[in-house]
C-alpha cells in the first residue's frame, strides 16, 4: 500500500521548536483517533525553516488531510 508523507512547514526563528512541537500534536491526534500509524517526525531544513510530518496510508490520507489540513504532501519511501 502507498504511503504518503503529510508535511506542515513552519518558518522563521522559532520554527525548529514550533516542529517539534507540532509532532506532539500529530502524535496525540493518532492516538485520538485510534489511526494505525506510527509514523512521525519533524525536520530542520535550515535555521528559518522546519517542518513537522505524518505518514499515511492513502487508505487514511484523505480523512486527515481534512481534518489536520497539512501545507503539502508528498510520497514517503523509507
């Protein structure tokens, strides 16, 4: 089954400690909602930008999708 990187982009100063921070979130709503994933992160990409994700199924993609509204997506291998 495809897998499918959800990501929410964070920009500025704080945006690595906002990432994180974010994830934490991301975790609590997976277990909220009882979904049947396990994987989440976040990501430094320079000292303005970060960014926090989830990987999906396409199975789950669209229903947290709508409710989390990511800023992008993309396909996840590992």
């Amino acid at each position: 089954m495809r897998q499918i990187k959800l990501i929410w982009d964070f920009r500025g100063e704080a945006s690595a400690k906002t990432a994180e921070h974010h994830e934490i979130h991301l975790k609590e709503y997976i277990t909220i909602e009882k979904l049947p994933l396990n994987i989440t992160g976040f990501e430094i990409i320079n000292e303005m930008h970060a960014i926090a994700f989830m990987v999906v199924t396409d199975e789950n993609m669209i229903s947290v999708r709508d409710a989390l509204k990511p800023h992008r997506g993309e396909i996840y291998s590992v």
